[in-house]
C-alpha cells in the first residue's frame, strides 16, 4: 500500500524526502513537488506521512484486495506529544484515536553518539555495544558456555 | 543614475510604442497561457471535483459570512505573507520574490505607457523599479542556490537545470539583463546597451509565454488550495484527526 502525494497541496519542503528509510521519496524535475519513485518498495511505515507539514501525502491500498473508500489519516502534533488517527471504514464509519508520541521527555534519551566507543575486544561476547548497562539492567541472562565433549 | 526613466535607452533604437505594444502582447500570453493550463491539465475540473467532494462530506454548513472571513484568513495569512510555509527561510525568499516582481513590473508598466521617452519622469519610479528588481535577485539567487529542495534535499547538483527550474531562470535571467541593460546604458556604451536589451527582452518573453510549461502557475492554484484546506477544517469534511492542539499546530519544529 504505498504513499502518494496530493501535488496540489505539497510545496516542495523535502521533509518526506529525508525521512524516507527506503529512499523512495524523491523531487520531481517537472513540478517541484515530492513523489514516491518506486511503489513497489514503499512498506507503509508512515514516516513520510507523519513528517509533512503539509498533510499532503497519503497511503492507497491495492485496488485488487483493499477495502475501497477506507482511509487511514494521521496528525502528529509534537509540541502536544500527540499522535491522532482518523480511520474511515468503506461503510462510512469513523473512529478516530489520540495517542501519546513518547512517553518519556524530549532529549532525555541519550544518543548513541554520547556513549564510549565499543571494545573491539568484546566481539567474542554474545551481548550487544554497551549492554547491559544501557538498557538500565543488572544483567542479562546467559546460555552456558558449550564446551563438547572430546571422543 | 538610478534615479533616470531606464527604457529612455531604448528609445534610442526602438520606437516607445513597441515596448508599449510588447507589455500588452506579453498580458495576453499569460491570460491565454493560464487558460491553456487551467484547461489542459483540468485543474478547473479537479478544483470542482474536489469542491463538490468536500460539500458532501460537510458536517456544517457555512455561512457566506464564515466563508468570507476564511477568504479573509486565507489572504492575510498564506497568500500576502507566505504563512503556509513552514521554513523560514523559504518563505522570506518568495516575499522577497514576490513583492519585488510586482513592485518591478508595476513600475515597469507605469514607466513605459506614463512616461514614454520622457527624461522628466519622477524618480520615485525607478528607484522603486531598481528596488523590486534588487528584491526578486535576492529572493531568487537566495533560493536558487540554497533553496531548490531537489538541491538541498535530494542531492542534485546546483548547475543541473530541469523543467521545474525554467520559471524560476527565465525571471532571474529577465531581472539580471534588465538591470544589466540599465546599468550599461547608463554608462554609455551603445552596443553592449543593444545586447543587453535583447537578451532582457528574449528572457521577459520565456517568461511569460512558458507559463503552461513552468511554475508560473502556482501562483494562482496555491490560494485556491490554502481557502479549500480551510474550508474543509470549517465545515468538517476535512479527512485529517481533530487536532488537540487549539488552531491546530501548523508547523513542527523541522531541522530544515
């Protein structure tokens, strides 16, 4: 089900274009406006719908098995930390639904660039960079080491 | 000096009433060239369309006061200072864009049918004439170079030109050579005075006979869009969740 910008309500900021993780949203050389290049790889994460200042880009099922007239809407508003949906069902029915952006502050994540770098000699362990300190855990469970028996 | 009628100059070599005869010529290209668009892209039929989608969709019937007063927004808001866009930066170069084209080319009308060849025209008009022109440079050069977002956001190097840039170079070209031609004529050198004319007139041309071609558009499909938007969050048919914000919060904080 990929992204589709309505043209005539973009304006060209590029926001989609650099959240994209696949890529895919690119500028057209003819209007100036935002496209989705290649449809086939879009996986509906909504990233790009989420970021448009615009609300110009929405997300079309496949005719051959969507439920025609359905729409799926969303306002992120990041000054309130709040998410909202409007779900339109193909009988007329609409539920719409608020919810939290995060739960925990703005910034008080830290990013991966404030952590030391990681030990190359901790490449034999079987714990990830900086685990189990950053996941604010004592420690994390651990298979015996294997050891076959020698015949 | 700056202060001096600059199409004097080209009464040397041209008739006034050919720049006369030109300015009409080119008000008919873009009355004709934006029916043309509105016609062969069906964006008349679109607007309709959409129009007719929302009103039924409209949980509340607005009042000819309320649509008024939405027009009135709309107007002060997102057509006279820019307000749907969310990047400052963007939106300062179309103001200057914008109010320096039609301070440039109100002058430039008032100067070639008012004052023809007359070496007593008020000053005040072509400073204000030198002023728009200095405002559309910067606001262009400004978003041509660190503005374009297939540029900025796409990567694409500055110097590749493709059709969505034809209106935006076709008015840098025309501003650039009409200062040129004022400049060079002010220093008196005839010959450069002529190429520089020609090359202003060849650009002024592009731009307003391209207008099915280019971006030249927007300018008259982007308010339309602004008052629809508004309309549809009045009267309810707007697809979009209620926002929790009051207002509705227009721009998120954006790193660009």
């Amino acid at each position: 089900m990929p992204t589709f910008t309505y043209m005539t309500r973009c304006d060209g900021c590029g926001e989609c274009v650099d959240i994209c993780p696949s890529d895919i949203m690119h500028i057209d050389p003819i209007h100036r406006r935002s496209y989705n290049i290649e449809p086939n790889f879009c996986w509906e994460c909504y990233a790009c719908v989420k970021a448009c200042p615009q609300h110009a880009i929405d997300v079309r099922g496949y005719a051959d098995f969507a439920p025609l007239g359905a729409s799926v809407r969303v306002l992120r508003e990041e000054a309130k930390g709040t998410i909202s949906w409007k779900i339109r069902y193909r009988d007329g029915r609409l539920k719409e639904f608020t919810f939290p952006i995060r739960t925990t502050p703005w910034g008080s994540i830290k990013p991966p660039s404030d952590y030391a770098p990681a030990d190359a000699n901790a490449l034999s362990s079987p714990l990830l960079a900086h685990e189990p300190d950053a996941l604010m855990v004592a420690a994390l469970p651990m298979l015996l080491a294997f050891e076959p028996a020698q015949g | 000096m700056f202060t001096d009628n600059p199409f004097i100059a080209a009464a040397a070599f041209l008739p006034p009433r050919f720049l006369q005869v030109y300015v009409i010529l080119m008000v008919l290209a873009v009355v004709a060239g934006t029916l043309f668009d509105l016609y062969h892209k069906r964006s008349a039929q679109f607007f309709t369309q959409q129009r007719a989608q929302s009103s039924a969709a409209a949980t509340r019937r607005l009042s000819g006061a309320d649509v008024a007063s939405i027009a009135a927004r709309t107007f002060a808001h997102d057509v006279a200072t820019f307000g749907e866009f969310c990047n400052p930066s963007r939106r300062l170069s179309h103001v200057l864009m914008f109010y320096g084209f039609v301070l440039y080319l109100v002058t430039t009308v008032v100067m070639v049918f008012g004052y023809p060849a007359d070496p007593h025209t008020p000053a005040v008009l072509p400073v204000l004439w030198n002023i728009g022109a200095l405002m559309v440079l910067i606001g262009g050069y400004w978003f041509f170079f660190f503005l374009r977002v297939n540029v900025v956001h796409d990567g694409q190097p500055p110097w590749r030109l493709v059709r969505a840039d034809l209106f935006i170079v076709a008015l840098l070209a025309s501003v650039s050579f009409a200062l040129l031609f004022e400049w060079v004529a002010m220093a008196g050198n005839p010959m450069a005075t002529r190429v520089f004319f020609g090359a202003y007139l060849f650009f002024t041309t592009l731009l307003f006979v391209s207008v099915p071609w280019s971006k030249f558009a927007h300018m008259f499909y982007k308010p339309v869009v602004a008052i629809q938007r508004r309309v549809e969050e009045a009267d309810g048919s707007s697809d979009l969740p209620t926002p929790t914000t009051t207002g509705g919060e227009r721009c998120p904080p954006s790193p660009t």
